[in-house]
C-alpha cells in the first residue's frame, strides 16, 4: 500500500505567514504557526529555510498558497501585488528545499479546497471570492480550476464603476477589488464618517451594536460585492458561489442570492458561506500539491 504523503503547507500574504503540517486529505496533522511577513525578500527566504529545514525529513513535498499569481507549471510566481517585498515573484521557491516545492495562488487553493472538502464540494461549477486585505477569486469549470494560458487567471480587477474614483492596487482604477474588498470597507468608513481614522472594524463594530450609520456603511459596500457577484455569474454560470473571508460573516448571504438571481441571465444560482476557515488556502494547496506528485511522480 502507498504511504500517505504529508505537506509542509505555508500560506504567505502581505501581513502573514501561516505554516503547518497537512496530509494528502487535507486534514492538519500538526498546530499552525503564524509569523509576521518579513519587509524583505532575503527575510521571507530566510524564514521558509528555516522552517523547511526542520520539517523536511518528514514531508513529501512543500506546498504554498501565496498572495500573487502562480505559473501553470506551479513552480514560480508570475506577479505579485504591492503589499508584497519588491522582488518576491523573483524568489526561486524550488532552491528552498531538497523536496519538491508546488505553489498555487492563495485564492485559487483556498477554492480548491473549498470545492474539495468544503461548500462546494457538491458542485462542478464554482465560483470562490475570497474577501480580504484585497479580492481573489477561484474558479472552477467542469471539475478544473480555470488558470489561463500563464496560469494568472480569475483576478478580480475589472472595473465595476468609472470616472477614475478609486486607485486600485494594480494600478488601474474603479476595479471591483477596490470596491469589494476589506479595504474599500474602510475607504467606505473614512467618506462617510468624514473621519480618516475609521476602518473596516468600525463598521463591524457598528453593525455588531446595530447602528444604523454602520449598517448603511455595510449595506452598501456589500451592494458592491453584488455589482461584481452579477457579472461573474453571468460570465462562468457556476452552480454556486462560495464567498471566503472574516467579513463574509456578517453578510446577509439570503439577500444576495436572492438579488444576484432577480438579474442573473443564468438559472439560478446557490450562494455559500465557506466552511473550513482560515486554513483553507494551506489545505488547497497540499490537496493541489498531492495531485502534481501523482501526476508526476519524479517531480522536482
Ligand atoms: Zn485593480
């Protein structure tokens, strides 16, 4: 009988890194370790060494979920966004380890794993938006995960509004990240409280003592969220959505499938809220990981 392969899962974004044990089922063999994202490329690569190092002899392969846009062959990062170190899609993840090491796009494994083992796991056709710091999206077609011709594809930066309003992190304006995200939150809470302290967790704060000015605030931005939520249906007819982040919490998930299928040209659709939390995109990502070593067997 095959031996059960263990993955050494890391979750890096702009703030965090997350890392952990986790088998070829996706089950977490192991606590989860949580560090500040080092400033600098030579820190973050400092950091994964060391952590390599002292799990290496007992995995099968490092797998990493990673803010940024992965390459097809899953080897290298092809861009990555401004809350990362200047240079960090240059990182040779491989030369990390002796084992191979598989990356995916934090979105993208956050929905395999959704698709996989969590909401979605009853659908062929998913659609996954993940609201955080930004917007990352998942998509999956007939069973695989839609990559493009590089491997960059389902990033949320299309423009859901005009007149050159908002500056979104990739450079262009109006996208529906900055209009979808935990940050357009708090740009929402800086206009309409007038006041360039408030952020995202006023409004929460607000909608959790159920104040009107926050629940108007949240209501709002969440109509944001549907203005995209409209057109992705449109575009991919996914069975079902699942909607991914800490803010996805307060959501009304019943209005927005309602109202997302009051427009939608397609048959209707079923809107979730994710189910396995914060560890998703690391679970993803060895799910993805396990299936390159069965593709490849003498990866490296
Ligand atoms: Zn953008």
């Amino acid at each position: 009988m095959q031996k059960n392969k263990k993955f050494l899962a890391f979750d890096i974004g702009g703030t965090k890194i997350a890392c952990s044990i986790i088998s070829e089922q996706g089950e977490l063999l192991g606590p989860v370790h949580k560090f500040d994202t080092p400033k600098t490329i030579e820190g973050i690569n400092q950091l994964l060494k060391s952590l390599i190092s002292q799990h290496e002899n007992r995995i099968d392969a490092v797998a990493i979920a990673t803010a940024g846009t992965v390459s097809q062959d899953r080897k290298q990062i092809i861009s990555s966004v401004g809350n990362m170190a200047a240079g960090y899609h240059e990182t040779n993840f491989q030369s990390l380890s002796n084992k191979p090491v598989i990356l995916e796009n934090d979105a993208n494994a956050a929905a395999w794993a959704e698709y996989k083992l969590g909401a979605g796991k009853h659908y062929k056709n998913l659609l996954v938006i993940a609201i955080g710091t930004g917007v990352g999206l998942g998509i999956i077609i007939e069973g695989k995960l839609l990559k493009g011709k590089s491997g960059a594809a389902a990033e949320a930066h299309f423009p859901i509004n005009h007149g050159h309003i908002r500056r979104c992190t990739c450079g262009a304006y109006d996208c529906y990240e900055i209009y979808a995200s935990g940050t357009a939150l708090s740009l929402d809470a800086k206009s309409a409280y007038g006041d360039d302290s408030k952020n995202s967790h006023d409004v929460i704060k607000g909608v959790k003592q159920h104040n009107h000015v926050a629940i108007e605030i949240f209501d709002n931005w969440q109509n944001n969220v549907l203005a995209g939520l409209y057109g992705l249906v449109n575009l991919f007819d996914p069975e079902a959505v699942v909607l991914f982040g800490s803010l996805v919490e307060f959501m009304d998930i019943e209005k927005l499938e309602r109202e997302t299928n009051k427009i939608v040209l397609t048959p209707p659709v079923k809107i979730y809220r994710a189910e396995l939390g914060n560890n998703a995109a690391m679970i993803g990502a060895s799910l993805i990981a396990a299936e390159e070593l069965r593709k490849h067997p003498h990866y490296a």
